[in-house]
C-alpha cells in the first residue's frame, strides 16, 4: 500500500491529524497542503494517485483549484470535502468530474471506504474476474468436449464472449493468453462437430440455417398492428452485439436473444440471398437463374434482394405486405435512410440492409490505419462501438424509439481473425475468397479445409458437373503458391469470411422494442 500517495489541500490541515494518522497506520502516504496554489504546485512535481480537496479554502477555491487540476490530469481521481451540502454547489462539483465527496466533519471509516472505492476498485474487479475465471476455465474445457449439440455449441459460445468482454476490462495479460487458448480449443472440436453433423441440418435435423430463417424467427412477427423493422447488420458476430446492446437498450428492452446458424459459405453471396430468398442459393440459380451470379463471373452477386424476398413474402404469408426495402452502402445512403425511416408506420416491414461492419473489415485488411486500430479482438469491438455511437443508424434507431415499431437485429454472417495460411492450387476459374474455394481439381491440404464434393447436398450451386467447394476450418486462410509470402504478410491478423468457425457460423437473432 505504500505506493499510494494521496494529495491533501485543507487550509485546516492541523485539525485532521487523527484522519492523517488513521490513513499511514493503513500503508497510505499523505502529502498535506494549506492552499489551492502549493497543491497545484506538488502535482507538477511529485506522483499523486488521489486527491483530496477542500471546497473552501481561501484564495484558490476548491472548485478553482479542481478546475486546474483536470487541466493538468484529466484522468487523477479527486475527492472534494465540503462543510456545505448546497446542492447547487455539489451539482458544480459534480459536473467538474469529481469522483467523490465527503462532509465535514470526515470520519476516517469514510474515508477508507472512498479510497478503497477509487483506487482499489479496478484492482478488485480485475483480481475478481481472475479468480472466477480460473473457477470456470475446468468447467468450460470439460464443456467443450462434452459432445455438445447445436443449442449447447450457443451458449459455450455466449459463455466465452462473456469472459472475452470481462477480460477486457481486466488488463490481464495472462488470462488473455489463457482464454485464447480455449477459445481455439473450442473451435477445433466446433468444427469437428460440424463436419460431422451439418449435412444432416439440410434435412431438418438440426438448428434454423440461412434460408430459413425468415421462415423460423421473423414471419411470426409481422403484425397488422404493429410496424417492423429488419436491421441487417453485415458481419456482425455475437461480441460486437454484446457492446452494443448497452447502448440500444437506454432505448429499447430486449424481449428475446435468439440465434441461427449461418449456412455454409459464411459470405454474403451465400447467406443473404439465402436469407432473403427463404431458399438455398442452390434451388435461387435453379429457380431465378437470371438472378444468380457464380463466382467466378462478374457482376454484382447481391442485386436482387429486394426481388428475393417479395418473391418469398408472396409465397410465405397469407395477406399482402406492404415492404420498404433500404441497403445502405455508403455514408449519404445512410442519412437518406433516417427520412425513408421516419414514415415506418406507412409499412408492414421494413428491411434495413446495412454493411459498415463489413466494410469495416475489409478496410482494414487494406488499410494500415485500420490495421492499427482494430489491431486485435478488443480494439475491432471499441471500433464497432464508437462507429455506431456516432452513425446515422444509431440516429434512425433514437428517433424511432417513440413509434410503436418491432425491431429486429441481425446478421447475415460473422467474421474470424486469420493467423494459419494454407496452400491451395486450382485453375483460373477457381474463386479467390480466402476462407472457401469452388473450383475444379483442387489441390489442397485435407486437414485444414472441409470438402463438399456433392454441392446440391449442402444447398449450393454448382458452375460445371465437377465443382468442388472447400471450406477453411478454424483460423485458417488460403493461399496460391505464387507470391505465397507477400499475401502470408498481407493478410495474416486480418478479419475475414467465408469459412467454418464459431465466429462465423453461430450469429445473433434479437427482438427489441420500444421501452
């Protein structure tokens, strides 16, 4: 405890020597001033780590003096002492950014209770979070390979984003290390899981995929009575919903927390129009061959959305739906959508397809800027954060909070940081995602992909009688054999795609409304 130094400023400082004393018999070191000015002076010169401040001292005043002082360190913990209670005063104290106070006269229980409140505070909550964590580090492990099933892989993973957002709070190294650990364990046995079981979900033995989820979770909340709003979010994984949520629920209550499984590949070619469609992308090229682009051809692969789910809403519900339907894909676009939102009620649904988080991602693959603020899981979360606090979504969502509206939030997929490359050959026609490959004679490593070489029975397309499609497992990324290294460095450590993980696959489903 000896460490802690703390500043006291009281032009009574003779009459608290029982408090001074109380606070060194605690390990506490206390530098005592008379005034405002010798205060500011020992914090130019000395390491404080708290402060205690008279409110009414003569010359400099208390508040005066927290003024400077903020100046100087925005960040030290202040603690005013005052013998008024006026709240017009307190209010002033408060809104300078004080981080306590006590009346006079000070009893030093009270004071201990404050100390222990601002600088232990972070150092319990940190020790805490350690040792629950090792508590739980056993139970997770024996978990993960338990043979869970599709319901119980959620909430490993929901148990894991937890402990992944407490750590980040924790500066904890060690348990980072840990934690990331179990997480890539936990990936492992999640894709040995799927590789043995996802071709049986295509015939309903399993969770609610891409193409069925407009059939599953949002038909049943489409009301005559009420107003829906869709909100796709691309990439958007179940973390960055975790950061979130805080911030939408000031506004709006959370009634459910849902999931589904996005299908194989874990892109938007795939998953959305399997999405909107309410079929596999395999039946969409069969059925709407003008509104299907493979791969390998050009042209956009997502411009027919709007068509997809009309053609699905006829088809699905029983009444007319009067559907308004915005992809937002650039900054104007997203200030547009604020004016076409406002008039929400004039519509049964209205589908908001939004792609920042995606663009996001892949900036920062190109982007030595974004490398270096999104430079790991925690900062791509503050990153999410602070885009949404200050984008003309979150504007759409505070102006809407007043109507009578059902908002659901969704994704069409996630996202994994890759760190493993793998190398792949194939011809020219073969595609150049780096989580899936479809192509003819391929040649790859087997342990790090998952083969489809029958695509019609995963719901999938073919281009020619011999496509394969292969699916990157874990963290892995593929790679072409020329320029093998400069594309190693270029994308090793970036968001992608595409492949099998549980970051991609196992993607957030939540109903809102108003509070």
């Amino acid at each position: 405890m000896a460490e802690i130094r703390i500043l006291w400023a009281d032009d009574e400082i003779e009459l608290l020597k029982p408090q001074l004393y109380f606070l060194e018999k605690k390990g506490y070191q206390v530098i005592t001033v008379s005034n405002g000015h010798d205060a500011l002076d020992v914090l130019d010169e000395e390491d404080i780590n708290v402060v205690f401040l008279d409110e009414s001292m003569p010359g400099l005043t208390g508040l005066e003096t927290l003024e400077r002082i903020k100046q100087k360190n925005p960040l030290l913990p202040v603690v005013m002492i005052t013998k008024n209670e006026a709240e017009n005063l307190m209010e002033e104290a408060i809104g300078s950014e004080i981080d306590d106070y006590l009346i006079k006269p000070v009893n030093p229980n009270q004071i201990l209770l404050t100390l222990k409140k601002i600088i232990d505070n972070k150092r319990l909550v940190r020790e805490k979070t350690a040792m629950d964590y090792q508590q739980e580090f056993r139970e997770l492990s024996m978990d993960i390979n338990s043979s869970p099933n599709f319901t119980e892989w959620v909430d490993l993973y929901k148990r894991i984003i937890n402990w992944e957002l407490k750590l980040d709070n924790s500066d904890n190294e060690g348990l980072f290390e840990i934690l990331n650990v179990q997480k890539k364990e936990a990936n492992k046995e999640f894709v040995r899981f799927v590789d043995k079981h996802y071709a049986s979900w295509f015939d309903g033995d399993g969770p609610t995929l891409s193409h069925n989820l407009f059939r599953d979770k949002v038909l049943t909340h489409l009301s005559e009575d009420r107003s829906t709003l869709f909100l796709l979010l691309d990439n958007l994984r179940f973390d960055q919903w975790k950061i979130l949520e805080p911030i939408i629920s000031d506004l709006y209550k959370v009634e459910e927390e849902d999931f589904f499984y996005s299908m194989l590949p874990t892109t938007t070619q795939y998953s959305r129009n399997a999405i909107f469609a309410g079929m596999t992308p395999h039946d969409i090229a069969k059925k709407y061959k003008d509104n299907w682009v493979f791969d390998h051809e050009k042209g956009g692969k997502n411009q027919h959305e709007q068509f997809l789910l009309e053609k699905q809403l006829e088809k699905s519900v029983r009444r007319d739906v009067k559907l308004q339907y915005i992809k937002v894909t650039n900054n104007q676009v997203a200030k547009d959508m604020i004016d076409k939102v406002s008039n929400l009620n004039n519509y049964d649904l209205t589908v908001v397809v939004y792609n920042f988080i995606d663009m996001l991602s892949h900036a920062r693959t190109e982007m030595e800027v974004l490398k270096e603020l999104a430079s790991d899981e925690k900062a791509y979360r503050s990153l999410t954060k602070s885009w949404f606090m200050n984008s003309p979504l979150w504007t759409m969502l505070q102006n809407l909070a007043a109507q009578n509206v059902k908002l659901i939030i969704t994704t069409d997929h996630g996202t994994i940081r890759v760190n493993q490359p793998s190398k792949v050959v194939g011809d020219r026609d073969t595609t150049t995602n780096l989580r899936y490959k479809v192509g003819k004679n391929l040649r790859y490593e087997k342990s790090d992909v998952y083969v489809c070489k029958d695509p019609s029975s995963l719901g999938l397309p073919s281009p020619n009688l011999s496509s394969t499609y292969i699916f990157a497992k874990e963290d892995r990324y593929f790679l072409y054999p020329n320029n093998y290294n400069y594309f190693l460095n270029m994308y090793a450590d970036t968001f992608q795609h595409g492949g099998l993980s549980i970051e991609e696959m196992i993607c957030p489903f939540i109903v809102l409304s108003p509070k």
